[in-house]
C-alpha cells in the first residue's frame, strides 16, 4: 500500500462537523490502495466532544499527536470566559452581546494570528515531521483546513522534502464569511492573502468542497481545482419505522446557528402563518440541536415564536442521526454572507440521506439549491422570500396532514463517502506518480 500523510486539527474525540470530511476518507482509503497516517494536536480546543465517531477510525491506525500551545487561555481570561467554556467560529455570543473585551481579541486574532491562532504549531510541526518523514517516508501528504495552519505546516514539509502535497479546502480562506468581522489592518489582510496564493501555488491539488468555490479560488490562482462534495456514510444510514416519526409538525435544524445563519425569513413567514392557521399553531415543534446565537434568540422573541422553538445542546452523531430520521422537516439554512452562492454545509447530504423533506433557506442559484433540485429532496426560498417561504412551508404541511410527506432522493450514491473516496484517491494517485 501507498502511504499518506494526513495533517489535520480536528480528529476524534473532537466532534463538529470540522471532523466528518477527513475521517470518513480516512476510512475507506485502505480499500482504494491507501494506508492513511494521521497527524493532529494532542489538546486542540475542540468545539464539541463526540466519542461515538471514533467507530469510524481504521483498526490499527498510526495517530501522531503532537501538543499544541493556543493562545485560547489568555483570550479566555480578556474575554471573561471559563477555561472550560468552548470557542465557536463565527459566534458573536451564545448567551449575550459581544462587549469591548470580545471586540478588541477578535481583532488581536485578526491582526496577530496569522493565519489562525493555530500559527504557533507551524515550526515545531515542520520541524518534527520533517524528521519523522525521514524515518518513515510516505508517498503523499493531505492538508485539511480550516484552521489554514494545516496548510502551512504542510508547505514548510513541501519545501524540505518535496513530498507530493494535496490541499483539502472545507471552507474558503479569504473568502470565508466572517473573514469581513476579523478586522485586520491592511498589511494583516495582505499576509493572509500571500498565505494563500502560496498554497494554491505550491500544492500539487488543491480539493474543493463546491464548484463556485472552485470558481473563486481561480479568480486568486489560474488552475486546476478538484471538486470533492461532502457526503453521508452508509454506515450511518439506519432503518426507521415510519411510525416513529414525530407526531407534530416538526421543523428541525441539526448544528450550530450563528449569526449569519439566522433564518429571519422563517421567523417572519411563521409568525404570519401562525396569525392566519389555528390548526398549525396546534402542530408545529421547531427544534433547534447545537449552539444557537444570541442574535437568533432575539429574533425569535421578537417574533413571539419562543412557545414553538425548543433548544437542544450538542448531540453525538449517532443520535443526530436518529434526529434527522425522526423529524418532518429538516431545516437547511445557508449562511447570509457574499459567498453564499458556494457554502454547501456538511448536514446537507445526510439530510439527503436521512429521506425527510428539507426546507433550504438561501440563493436559488447556488451550490446547495442546485443539489437539492438535482436531487428532489426540498424546497428552497430567498433569504427575504417571505411569501415564498410561506408557500413552501404550507406544502409540506398539507403533505404531512394527509400523510403523504417524503423525498426521491435521486442520484443518492453519488454522495456517498466509499465513492467519494475514490475520487481522492484518484487525485492522490495522480500526484503520487
């Protein structure tokens, strides 16, 4: 078997959805060929711990887990936090509004920690894996981000050992949708940007989670970019009896909301439905599972839909699972930022996969409309589409009524993570050569 190397800071028991992409490769590369050897923090700051993914970890894999110094602690104590408390990306604050202590470390983030605040991993890494590949040499090396310190620490091993190198991206770099909030001066914003032309320029394949990402990575750097999709394990898919579904009306929506995921359009639809309809005020459950901004609490106070919504904290993915199975509706919601036409998130093929209706919130000519058409599994509305909202939650209520609310799931396999593998190891084949 071909070896290679996998460098990458999220990793079982760390959950989120940081975690899925490279695991479930990590799983099928032995039946393409592959032997994969993980690198990764001993102590990263983990969003969320989820001990059930580590089923999906190959018997017998090498895990190379190294310390990592962040500088969460200090940001901790500016920010009043406990040293317990977790960090999210992308949050102003679950439980209240970000205070000048907040505001000044996102911009010592932005300014100072370049490109993440993972950059201290950077030299000890290079260093340590440029003797360790010495010893034990491989014939490829991944990189997954973010956080982008993957990619450098990847590039400092390109330049020493000129192993053959593929950049994963999950998210973009400079494009990514809080970019905007990080506050950098402009020589901070001139770095980032240098960082990243270097690893678009430097890395024999660059993966990219969806084709309008591709399409803007090639306004940065004129080449090739490999569109590899996120997807649904068929482990995870399980049997369930119908019988089992919830009994309300239920719109579900599985993983963090931040504020640039708040689905106002479905806050103001509701309110106006649930003024015209008795009935579905006596049938619809609205759960949200994972953190949940404040600035989305406020919304649905304002619209007075608190008696409806019900909050649920992380669940392990094998539950979520049973969650997405269980619901009515799941609620897809993509993030309200000028890149929204390229966000594809990670859930939206298991919730292709799980069969329930999904209800999108987003461009009707991005990346997730278009595989949610070519798939016939829901209904897409406008950020501010409220009469198209209405008109698309009305349909699949009068469907769940007369019993008749379910999905096609069309080209369903073309998702799946075996087959997605198989397309990495085509490109790992490609630059191994």
């Amino acid at each position: 078997m071909r070896k290679v190397l996998v460098i990458t800071y999220y990793w079982p028991p760390s959950g989120g959805a940081g975690v899925q992409r490279w695991l479930k490769f990590v799983k099928y590369l032995r039946d393409f060929g592959w032997e994969p050897v993980i690198y990764t923090p001993e102590n990263p700051e983990a969003p969320a711990i989820d001990y059930s993914l580590q089923k999906d970890i190959p018997e017998n894999l090498t895990v190379i887990k190294r310390r990592i110094w962040e500088p969460y602690s200090l940001y901790k104590r500016i920010t009043g936090l406990k040293q317990d408390e977790k960090i999210k990306a992308g949050f102003l604050s679950e439980k209240k509004k970000p205070s000048f202590a907040e505001n000044l470390a996102v911009r010592i983030r932005g300014n100072l920690f370049i490109p993440d605040a993972r950059k201290f991993w950077i030299k000890p890494s290079v260093k340590f894996l440029t003797e360790y590949l010495k010893e034990n040499p491989v014939d490829a090396i991944v990189s997954t981000g973010p956080p982008h310190s993957m990619h450098m620490i990847a590039l400092g091993i390109k330049k020493r050992l000129n192993i053959p190198w593929l950049a994963d991206f999950r998210d973009p770099w400079t494009n990514i949708d809080f970019y905007g909030e990080l506050k950098l001066l402009k020589v901070a914003d001139k770095k980032h940007h240098q960082m990243e032309k270097s690893v678009l320029i430097k890395s024999d394949a660059v993966s990219v989670i969806s084709r309008t990402m591709a399409i803007d990575f090639n306004r940065l750097v004129n080449r090739q970019y490999e569109v590899i999709t996120n997807g649904f394990d068929e482990d995870d898919i399980i049997s369930f009896p119908e019988n089992e579904k919830d009994e309300k009306f239920s719109i579900v929506h599985i993983g963090s909301m931040n504020h640039a995921r708040n689905p106002i359009v479905l806050w103001r639809a509701l309110s106006e439905l649930l003024k015209e309809n008795v009935e579905l005020k006596n049938d619809i459950e609205i759960k949200l599972v994972g953190p949940v901004d404040i600035s989305v609490k406020g919304f649905i106070e304002k619209y007075k839909l608190d008696d409806f919504v019900t909050y649920i904290e992380y669940l392990p993915h094998n539950e979520s699972v049973i969650l997405q199975k269980k619901a009515q509706v799941l609620l897809l919601v993509i993030n309200n930022t000028p890149n929204a036409n390229m966000v594809v998130t990670g859930k939206l093929f298991e919730y292709i996969a799980s069969g329930t209706p999904i209800l999108c919130i987003g461009p009707e000519n991005g990346d997730a409309a278009e595989i949610i058409r070519n798939t016939e599994t829901g209904l897409i509305s406008g950020f501010d589409d409220v009469e198209k909202m209405k008109i698309n939650i009305f349909e699949y209520y009068y469907k769940f009524k007369d019993g008749s609310l379910d999905t096609k799931s069309a080209g369903l396999m073309n998702f799946s993570r075996k087959n997605l593998t198989k397309k990495i190891v085509g490109l790992l084949d490609r630059i191994a050569k």
